[in-house]
C-alpha cells in the first residue's frame, strides 16, 4: 500500500480529530504572499515533470478530491495548481445536484465512472463526500434516491461511510492514489468574499441566494464534516484540512502535498527492451543516412 504524505494539515487516523482545533488561518511563518506565489510556480513546475512520468508509466492513476464551503477557492486553487499540467493527462468534473439517471444507480455510481484512467490525474470539485455532507445537512434529499429505507439514522451514515471507505480501499488496492483536502475557510472569510462577490460585477455570476441559504447551515456542516472526516482519513486516502483563509498559502500548500505524494510514487519513464533499442538504431540509420 502507498505511503502518505505527512504534514501538519494531515487528519489523523485515529478517529478523534477535531474541527474546532483545524486553523483557518496560515502560520506566521515570515513568508508573504509574493514569496509564496513565486514558490508556487516551482511546484507546479515539479508537479509537471511528475505527472509526465506518471502519464509515461501509464500503471498508476492519482485522484485528488476537493470539498469545502462555497467560496473557500476550490476553482481558483484547481486552476492554480493545474495550470500548464499536460490537458491530456488532466481530468477535471465537478459534480453538483444528481440527475434522474444518477438517481437511478448507488450513490458511488455517478463519480464512479468518472475516476481517472491509468497514467492520469483526476479531480473531484466536489465528490461522493456530498452523499455525507450536503446530504446529511438536508436528509429529506433522502426522499428522492429512491432506497429501501431512507431513514437518516446513525446506522445510515456509519453505513456509508464504511461503503466510502471499502470504495477508496478498492481504489488504492488497484493503483490509484487518492489525496482528499478539505479547504477550511472561516465564515467570517466566507462573509468577505461574499460581499466581494455581490459588489464586484465581474463577480455577480458567481453568487447565488442558495450560497446565503446555506451559510445558515453552518453549524450543521461543520458536524457533518467533522464526522466524515474522522471516519474517512486513512493511510491511503487521507484528508488534509488546509487553512483556506489566505489563498497563496492555501494553493502553495495543496501543490506541495501533491509534489510530495508524486514523488514517493516516483513514477518512471519506461526502459525499453533490448530488441526495441536496437530496432530504434536501425530506423535513425534510415532517417539520417542522406544527411
């Protein structure tokens, strides 16, 4: 089984984590957000060699899943991270309200079918986590999956919560590495970029009553991610809760907790065999005997 990269964001594995204790905010560490942008374009730099040897070895996958709060810079630190990542080798799907096909299949079903291939990165904006998140907040969604007994007991989520678990298990047994990061933003940050949202133009696209609606939930999610969190974080999937209040250190940390984990898998571009070498010596005789 894979290695996990240890940071201090890592949610232990022991089951007794506690939100309440997970900063918002980055350490007072003395670097700014200049420094931390110019180390980010490094990473990313490393990350691209990374994923070239990854897509080049073609036996492994990497599957990275983002949850949080709305405005807590899930777009952002995806398109931060990413850019200038091979687009063939770079598979992104959010995932929002199921549809009626979706509906008609387990809750693993839909996000199922989109895991990376072999060689490739995939990314969750969001992922089967809502099926213990969004869900347990609103359990009368419940009514409309259509299951034996939709009854939103204990038993209910200890059962999904194991099915998450055996699913990221199978996963990791077959090749896929899978990071998990939670970006922790502070409703008084949510507040603020809210505002920003509403008083910005090139912003209003962005905001919607439902995010409002749902800030009114906060307690009830921060439960319900406590608990999803602490069931879930394992030594091959686990969950880093990563301060998401000041965005520089948020997309620094993320990039380098995927550099880390790339290279312990430390993918390698293929050796060929002797045969093959030798048949390449022969078509360059082919191409440059005119030269």
């Amino acid at each position: 089984m894979t290695r996990f990269v240890d940071n201090p964001y890592l949610v232990p594995f022991d089951g007794k984590w506690k939100l309440a204790e997970a900063p918002t905010t980055p350490p007072d560490d003395g670097n700014g957000r200049k420094k931390r942008k110019k180390r980010l374009e490094k990473v990313v730099g490393e990350i691209d060699d990374l994923q070239r040897r990854l897509y080049a070895e073609n036996k492994r996958a990497i599957l990275l899943v983002f949850q949080a709060m709305d405005a807590a810079g899930k777009d952002s630190t995806i398109r931060a991270v990413f850019t200038g990542v091979n687009p063939a080798a770079f598979q992104v799907s959010s995932f929002k309200q199921p549809s009626s096909e979706e509906l008609d299949h387990d809750f693993l079903w839909r996000t199922a079918r989109r895991l990376p291939e072999r060689g490739r990165f995939g990314v969750f904006n969001r992922s089967y986590y809502e099926e213990v998140l969004v869900v347990r907040v609103h359990p009368e969604y419940l009514k409309g999956q259509r299951l034996m007994d939709p009854t939103p007991s204990d038993e209910f989520w200890a059962n999904r919560m194991q099915s998450i678990r055996d699913h990221e298990l199978h996963l990791a047994r077959n090749g896929t590495r899978i990071l998990k990061f939670w970006l922790n933003v502070s409703p008084e940050e949510q507040k603020n970029r809210f505002l920003s949202r509403i008083d910005d133009q090139r912003k209003n696209w962005k905001f919607s009553k439902s995010d409002l609606d749902e800030r009114g939930f906060w307690k009830d999610y921060m439960h319900a991610y406590e608990e999803a969190l602490r069931a879930t974080s394992t030594p091959h999937a686990p969950w880093y809760a990563i301060p998401a209040d000041d965005k520089p250190f948020l997309r620094l940390t993320v990039a380098e907790t995927i550099r880390d984990a790339l290279a312990q898998m430390d993918p390698r571009f293929p050796e060929l065999a002797s045969e093959k070498l030798g048949e390449l010596g022969r078509i360059r005789g082919v191409l440059t005997k005119d030269d």
